[in-house]
C-alpha cells in the first residue's frame, strides 16, 4: 500500500515539530518545508488541516509557527489518514474492480484483504508518541 504525499507530508511534518519544538521556540513553515524538501505551499495546506483539526498548534507572527499540544503525541496514524483522505484508496479494490467484495471478490481480494487488514489495526494503534519513544536521535537524522 502506497500512501499519498499528503499522508506523508503530514506525518513528517507532525514528526518535525515535535522533535524540535520547545517552549522557546515554534518551527515555522520555511523550515519544515526546507527540511522534508516539499513544496511550501501544498505543505501550508496540508499542516492548515493539522491545525484546524487540533493536532498541532499554530502562531501567528514574528515569532509564530508550529508546535505540538496535548493531543499530539495522542493521535493516531489513522486520524491523520482519514484527515488526508488516505481511506478512500485504502478500502477501494486494488485492481480498481468497481465491484469487488467476498461475494464478487477480485483475482487478488482474498490475498489483499489481511493486509488490508492489518494496515488498519497498524493506523489506528499507533500513536505519534510511538513513532517518536526512544528514536527521537533516529528520526531527527532520517527526516533532516
């Protein structure tokens, strides 16, 4: 399964700010954007949706940016998945079958259908604090 670059952006962009933010300091859009090499306005739209969802918190100004909150080392891959529309692929037919089900499945539904499966318990147990326990050196290398 392939996720789409705005699944991506955001998870990365989640993770970004939460390895480097502090009480002193917000990370603004030009840096994440910088760093995880995306083009700044499609990453504006997308950390917009983070925001507007709670995800993160944003500031205005000379001194504004991102940084995270309660609830962002609580929230799940999933959210962020259905936040990016990443569901509407994910549960589709992966031939593009318009009507592939365990009644009238596909050549490969039967063989797809457990990793689909697991996909979805992997999206929504996972946490960004588990991304993040323990690996922040780890992240920070992979994602600078």
């Amino acid at each position: 399964m392939t996720f789409s670059k705005s699944f991506g952006y955001a998870v990365s962009g989640i993770l970004y700010v939460a390895l480097h933010t502090s009480r002193e300091r917000n990370i603004q859009l030009g840096e994440i954007a910088r760093t995880l090499n995306a083009p700044r306005y499609f990453l504006a739209k997308v950390m917009e949706k983070i925001v507007k969802e709670g995800y993160l918190d944003s500031a205005k100004g000379h001194s504004g940016g991102f940084s995270i909150n309660q609830k962002t080392l609580d929230t799940t891959l999933m959210s962020v998945a259905v936040l990016t529309g990443e569901l509407n692929d994910m549960f589709s037919c992966i031939l593009r079958f318009q009507s592939c089900n365990n009644k009238k499945p596909c050549p490969l539904h039967h063989t797809v259908e457990p990793l689909r499966t697991e996909w979805n318990n992997f999206l929504t147990t996972t946490q960004f604090k588990h991304l993040i326990d323990g690996r922040s050196k780890i992240l920070l290398n992979n994602i600078s």
